[in-house]
C-alpha cells in the first residue's frame, strides 16, 4: 500500500475508489432512489465509476506535485455537489438541476431551512478528505516533478467512457427510452448517477434555450388544437354568476389536505377551516380530490399553473428560467375583460423567485411586498412575516384596492421548517421520530388560526359577503423522506401509493349568492381554477391555451396528471410505471388500452405544455381581439414613500 500511494497512478487509485465508495454509499443512506432487482443495483454502485475516471482524470494532465492538490481539490468539489444534493434532497426529494442553481437569490430566505435540514452525521463525509490531505503531505515527496505521460491521461478518460457506455446501455435496456422521457430526474440518477445527471442536464438546459430561437407560429396551432379538444363546456348554473364580484384568493403554504377534520391529542388540528368544509348552510363547496401539480419551483409553480394553467418545467422554477415569457395569465385576462384591479400580498422579499419580473408578465397591477409590512424581529420568523400581522396589515391595502379586485393573499408561516414561538403555539407538538413532522401541526393550527380573523377582518371590513373566497393549498409539506414517522402518526404504512394519495391539497370555494355544493368528490387539479374561474365570471376558457378544464362542468376532464408523468384518476393512479387500482391498492398486472392511452395522453400534455413554455409560443398567440400583450413597462413594484 506504502508503495502504491508513492506514485501518482496509485494515489489516483486510492482516490477514485474513495469517491467511488463515498458516492455508491450516499445513494444507499440518503437517496430514496426506488432501486429494484440486481440489475439496477449494479448500475447504482457502478454509476459513480465512470464519472470518476472522466472527472479525477482530468487532474492527471496536471505537472509535477500540482497533480496532487488539483486532485484532491476535484474531490473537495464534487464532494461539495454531492452533499448540496443531499441536503436538497432532504427537502425537496429531488436533485438540484441548473435551472435550481440560477435561483441564487432564493438562498437568503432559506437559510434557516437548510440548516434545518443539515444532520450531524453529515461530518462522517469529510473523513475521505482528511485522509487525502495527510496522505497527499506523506508521500508527495516521492513524486517526480514531470508530467505524467500523456497516454495514461487519455487511457483514463477512455475508460471513463466506456465505463459511462456500458452503463447507458445496460440502462436503456432495464428502462427503455431513458433520456428520451427523463421526467422523473430518480430514474436518472438511480441509473446513470448524479455527476451523469448533471452532464445531461447542463445539456438539455442548452438545447431548452435554443427552442425559443427556433420556434414559429405553426407550434402554437399544435398546441391550441389540443386545448381546444380537451375543453369543457361551462356549467350554464355557474356561468358567469360571479362577474363583477370581488375575488380574494388564499394561498395556504405547505397544507396537505390530511389535515382536515385530523385530530392531534384528540384535538381538531384546524377547526376553522373544517367548519368550512362542514358548513351547515354549504357557503364553500370543497374539492376533496384536488391534487397539487408542482414540481421543483413548487409554491412558484403553484402560482404559475394557478393563474396560467399550465405546467411547471421539469427542472427549475419557471419563475426564474422563464420569467421574460410572453403569459396571458388570468390577471391579465379579466383585467383586460372586465377592468379588475390586480393585486398579490406577500410578506417577503419581491425578488425571491423572481416575483418583481415575473408578476409584470402575469398583468398584475400591484406587489405588496415585505416593502409595505412591519417586519420588526417579534412579527417575522423563517421566511418573513407571520400570518396574523400579515393578515392584520394587508387589511389596509385590500380596503383601498379599486373594485372589482383580484386580491391573491400568500401565507408563510405554515412553511418547513414548520417553526413556531412556543408562546404562540395552541397545540402540542406531535410525537414521531421526525421534528419536520412533529411541527407541521403547530404551524397549521397558527395558519388555521390566522385565517379565521381574516375572515373576521373581511366581514367588519364589509369585503365578505360580495367577494369570491378561494382557498388552496400550495404542494406538500411533509416529503417522503418522513414516511416512517407518517406511518407512526397514521398508523398505516406509507406505500407509493398512499404517499401519491397524500398530494391532495384543499381547494375550496364560496361564491356570493350561490349555494355550495358541500363536499365535491371530483378529481381536479390546480391546472383546472383558471378555466374554472374564467366561465365563473362569464369569460369562455375556449379561446386560451390552458391545459385543465372547468371543475363545474359536465365535461370536466377528471384525469390529473403530475409532473414526472405519473396520473390519477377515480379509479386508478399511475405511478412509476404501474398501474393501481384506488380501490384495492392493488397493482393491476393487465391495464386496460383506455388505461395505456391515457398515459400517452398525459405525456402529449406534459410536453405541449413544455414546448409552450421552453419556446415561449405565447408571443405567437392572440386569444382574441379583446386581448392586447402586455407591456412590462406599465408596471412598477416598487413603493412610493
């Protein structure tokens, strides 16, 4: 061993099998990758290799001892992407693609969760480096200050490829069409690694931005043809019975519907919202099968398929990467139809994910950002201000808004880490074998809590009773990687399936002199409000490209398709390339041709939603002659003193 770490070559070994190892048994304790069978594990411990040779051996055209370090710096660094990863992942259940990566303004607002959601143990991963450097100082006097020989360089690199080769194809073999349908980045990483992962994002967010450059008009008539043959005729009892009326819509972060009608310690967790959903006098109707749509901008993307209909993209927030699309968003659109005044209330920060650009886009008239608020230490905690000020405060603004408003009202409090002041929290905490667990419910009963003197606020401030209320919730709270102490907390295991079943979100609505339905057992997503909303206030969803359908219509699509193309229907889900039925929770081993036709569906959706928003195909579109593009130029957010 003495003599194998005395040369370069061998020092390169002992290196590469370090990261090697390091990487194969970080995929086995941190990632969740779903890997099945002994093929799938081969390629899991064998991933890692090939990105080594390529990356590590570039170190080798290095002279003399400089060899040394760079090579133990290129450890450092891919040590460095492999543990934002990890931490990441803790969170997200995802990888960071470079979509994520051009988002750094978001980093401020977040810190406090990534420390969160740090661990001590992460420190065993520095061992390999600290063996590095004491072996590097020990034996580099041994080595020659000449360059290695140029062939073993590229003999490196060549079995770096040919390494990577096998892989792929072995890959392609067990998962056919791999790279062609990449929505799901665990299919990537599981078979191709995190480093190859990379190398193939870096390369599709190139080709991406080379779309819109090569766009044309015929590209939007694809996707109006389907839009127009997807769409639902308007339920003629609600058409138009909300026009003129106000519309305030709350966004309730991070709310799983489980948390209705729950109880903790024998303690409803949201009375309020649940006296909503059980009204006796059914003001609200409730959506009990409404689905969050998000992927990796999640409470962005919840925005953007809640005013747009359409998808999110399969990497990033769309906020950030395409926030200087053309949009004919639901602002806009009644702004223009029916002159309403625009307005988004949020307690923080109005560059965090590109809201100060991106909102000009959208036709939104004013941003009450952290600018408008009392942001003293006592009133803000994690992302910014708390809901009860929050709430409290925006009063004033909402009040001066000319009418009819479209006032959106954002929540953060109810936000992971889920951290609460113990004097302001009315509920116990839960007891599992996970803190993000255990404090979801205090911050959800404080959201409940909040929401409840708004509505106060609304009916003493005369705003209730002639206003559309709208409430939903943004995406999950609660990611997989707490399953284990979910399943403590339900008393039932949590399979893919049933975690697929926890993405409910409440969507809930009251509309002024219209009776609700009560409870509506309807399968719907976010992509169905903004169609939902259009024929509500009397404007025909027909003439826009939107991707979901009219909840109330006899039409209604009642298919909900995810982002990685996974679906839900009434009576079976889709998940992972298997087909359940919601009944059984069995796997059906025989789908039916309706069954494989709707999963070719929901892909042909997912991807003419992406060429819309990668090729901005908007900017091609004139939904019709009452609609005028917007000019940014028009907006301002910043505040007048």
């Amino acid at each position: 061993m003495k003599k194998l770490i005395s040369t370069k070559m061998g020092f390169f070994a002992i290196v590469l099998v370090l990261f090697w190892l390091k990487t194969y048994l970080i995929y086995k304790m941190e990632f969740d990758l779903g890997v099945k069978g002994s093929i799938q594990e081969f390629l899991l411990f064998l991933n890692p290799l090939s990105s080594g040779l390529i990356l590590l051996g570039i170190t080798l055209f290095s002279r003399g001892r400089k060899f040394g370090r760079r090579l133990i710096y290129m450890h450092i660094l891919l040590g460095l992407i492999l543990y934002a990863n990890i931490v990441f992942y803790r969170f997200n259940s995802d990888f960071i693609t470079l979509a994520t990566m051009m988002q750094t303004n978001n980093f401020g607002s977040l810190g406090s969760s990534i420390i969160d959601l740090m661990q001590w143990h992460d420190l065993l991963y520095v061992i390999d480096i600290v063996v590095l450097i004491v072996l590097y100082n020990k034996f580099k006097g041994n080595w020659s200050d000449t360059r290695i020989k140029i062939r073993k360089p590229f003999i490196i690199l060549a079995m770096g490829v040919f390494v990577f080769t096998i892989n792929l194809g072995l890959a392609e073999a067990d998962r056919p069409q791999l790279l062609e349908r990449a929505f799901d980045r665990n299919y990537l990483v599981k078979y191709l690694g995190l480093y190859n992962f990379i190398a193939y994002d870096t390369v599709q967010s190139a080709n991406t931005s080379t779309q819109r450059v090569l766009a044309d008009s015929d590209d939007i008539t694809v996707v109006e043809n389907y839009t127009k043959t997807k769409y639902a005729e308007p339920n003629p009892a609600y058409f138009g019975v909300g026009e003129g009326k106000n519309i305030i819509k709350i966004h309730l972060e991070s709310f799983q519907s489980f948390l209705i009608d729950f109880k903790l310690h024998g303690e409803e967790v949201t009375p309020f919202i649940n006296s909503l959903v059980h009204d006796e006098n059914q003001d609200f109707t409730y959506f009990d099968n409404f689905f969050h749509q998000t992927e990796q901008g999640k409470t962005a993307d919840a925005e953007l398929i809640m005013d747009n209909s359409l998808y999110g993209l399969p990497q990033g927030s769309a906020f950030v990467v395409k926030g200087d699309n053309t949009y004919q968003a639901y602002p806009a659109i009644i702004g223009q139809r029916q002159g309403y005044t625009s307005a988004i209330f949020h307690g923080d920060g109005k560059s965090f994910w590109n809201r100060d650009e991106i909102y000009k886009h959208f036709g939104i008239d004013k941003f009450y950002h952290e600018d408008y608020y009392d942001m003293s230490a006592d009133k803000v905690i994690n992302y910014g201000l708390k809901d009860k000020p929050f709430f409290e405060e925006s009063m004033k603004y909402l009040e001066e808004l000319e009418q009819p408003f479209y006032a959106h009202m954002m929540t953060l409090t109810h936000h992971h880490p889920f951290t609460i002041n113990e004097e302001e929290a009315t509920i116990e905490r839960a007891e599992t074998s996970s803190n993000t667990v255990n404090n979801y419910f205090q911050t959800a009963r404080y959201l409940d809590e909040s929401l409840e003197q708004f509505f106060t606020d609304l009916k003493e401030a005369g705003l209730y009773e002639d206003s559309i209320i709208m409430i939903y919730g943004d995406h999950y709270g609660i990611s997989d990687n707490h399953n284990k102490a979910m399943e403590e907390l339900l008393g039932e295991e949590i399979t893919p399936l049933k975690y697929s079943e926890l993405q409910r979100v409440p969507f809930m609505i009251r509309i002024p002199g219209v009776d609700g339905q009560g409870i509506n057992h309807e399968y719907s997503g976010q992509m169905d409000v903004v169609p939902t909303m259009l024929h509500i206030l009397g404007i025909d969803a027909q003439d826009y490209i939107l991707m979901g359908t009219d909840m109330f219509s006899e039409d209604h699509k009642d298919y909900v398709p995810f982002r990685k193309g996974n679906f839900v229907t009434e009576e079976f889900t889709y998940l992972n390339g298997a087909y359940y039925d919601n009944e059984t929770k069995e796997i059906i081993e025989e789908p039916t041709e309706e069954m494989l036709k709707l999963k070719e569906t929901v892909l042909h959706e997912l991807e003419l939603s992406d060429k819309v928003m990668y090729g901005d195909l908007l900017r091609f579109y004139t939904p019709n002659e009452q609609w005028k593009p917007i000019d940014i130029s028009d907006y301002s957010y910043i505040k007048e003193e």
